[in-house]
C-alpha cells in the first residue's frame, strides 16, 4: 500500500494508496492510529466491511481514535474540515465516501422532508 501525504483532509483509503493529512506527523500518536484504521480497509473497492469498520469504529482501547482529537486537529488545519465532505476531491478527480453518505442520509432526508412540506 502507497502512502501519500496531502495538505488537507485527513485520511482516505483510494484502495491502492492511502492519503493522508502531512501535518499528522507532528501528533505521532494519532498518526499511528489512524494509519492502522486506514489499512484495517480491504483493499480494492469499498465494501461492507469497510462500512462497518467507519461506522462502528470497532477499534481496541489503545487505538482508539476520539472526535476530540479529530477536532482538535481539524482546528489547527482547517483544510482538515473537507474529511466531513461527502465527496472528496484527489489528484483531481472526486470521489463518493459512501460511510459519510450514509451518515448524512438522515439530515438529507429531514431536508427533503421539509422542502417537500413547503409546497
Ligand atoms: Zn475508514
């Protein structure tokens, strides 16, 4: 697996590379886990399994990874912030993250609701 280091976001697996936020190196510890997060993805295309490991999170007690420190992090880098993006640019293409789609579909859908109320 390719590492690049990128000035904004903070990791994505493409499935033969992984991106990640360069200014991570100056918080090691955090660095370490979310690398271990990210090649704990299969490789290739995005499946379940890789749904239910962003979704659950379901990581030891040691490499556990707080959205405090994701926040924290993000503050001092906003460029940090398009991680929340739902489409993600790289080397100029875009791509769909689709555990953050889901994540969103229940706001999306309540808008849609309201939207529809309206008329
Ligand atoms: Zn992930």
């Amino acid at each position: 697996m390719k590492i690049e280091f990128v000035d904004y976001g903070i990791a994505n697996n493409f499935g033969n590379r992984i991106e990640l936020n360069r200014n991570l190196i100056w918080h090691p510890s955090l660095l370490h886990r979310i690398l271990k997060h990210e090649l704990s993805h299969s490789k290739g295309n995005y499946s379940i399994k890789d749904l239910i490991l962003d979704l659950t999170s379901n990581h030891s007690e040691l490499d556990k990874i707080s959205s405090w420190e994701i926040f924290k992090f993000s503050l001092e880098n906003p460029k940090a912030f398009i991680q929340l993006s739902p489409i993600y640019p790289s080397k100029g293409k875009w791509y769909w993250d689709i555990s953050r789609l889901i994540c969103y579909s229940p706001i999306l859908l309540v808008l849609i609701g309201i939207i529809i109320l309206q008329f």
